[in-house]
C-alpha cells in the first residue's frame, strides 16, 4: 500500500486536492488535528499509490512506476504551484527476517530511481515486524 507523502511549509494542498484526478488518500493544513493529540505540523497532501499488500514489495514499485508515468504532468503542476519542503512514496513492508533469514534486501530499479530523481521525489522504505 504504497502512498506518495508531499509536504509544504506554507501552502495548503486543500483547493488542489479538489481539483486533480489524482488519487488523494488524506490532505490536512499546518496545525489540523491528525489525532486528537496531534497536530500536522505542515501542510500535507497523500496519494494513493498502490494497494499491493506489505509483503508484496515488488507490486508495489510496480505499481509507483505506472502512477509517476501516469501522472509525470499532474505532479510537475503540483510541484511547480506549491513550495514544497518534501515529497516521498513511502513503501510499507513485511519483515522477511526470522531465524532462518538473516538480512533482506529490497531491489529498487533504475526506472523508478529515474522517475523519482526527475521529480524531486524521495523513496522512503518502511519494514515492519
């Protein structure tokens, strides 16, 4: 279930998340409430990426692929209309690691580290237990 995360210091995203094709998974403005307890501390918008499960990591980037192929002008109007402090796809996995499996590796492909590279757009890789 890989989500593309972009944030701005001082833009909201609210107008423009009413107004793209894009997939939008949540969009909260600077000082919202993300729980009762805590504040979004930017302007934040997510898209959803994929809806590839934790263990299926290479679905996911897949998956990231077309979305950035798809959507390469929709993003480059975003990035080039708001002041963006960060943006990243953000892959959630499944730990492989038990007695048996001692290190795990992700393989991420030139063509998705070429598409993010492009954009501005980090890659940030989640293993949980």
């Amino acid at each position: 279930m890989c989500v593309l995360k972009v944030y701005s210091d001082t833009d909201s995203f609210k107008e423009y998340a009413n107004n793209t094709d894009m997939p939008v998974s949540s969009c909260l403005d600077k000082a919202e409430a993300i729980t009762p307890r805590q504040l979004c501390e930017k302007h934040r918008i997510v898209f959803n990426v994929s809806d590839r499960e934790w263990n299926e990591f290479n679905e996911q980037v897949n998956d990231a692929i077309s979305f950035l192929e798809k959507y390469n002008t929709e993003l480059k109007k975003l990035f080039s209309t708001h002041s963006i402090s960060d943006a990243y796809l953000d892959f959630p996995l499944r730990s492989k690691l038990d007695g048996n499996i001692a290190v795990q590796n992700e393989y991420i492909p030139r063509e998705l580290t070429k598409l993010t590279g492009k954009l501005n757009i980090g890659i940030c890789m989640a293993v949980y237990a």
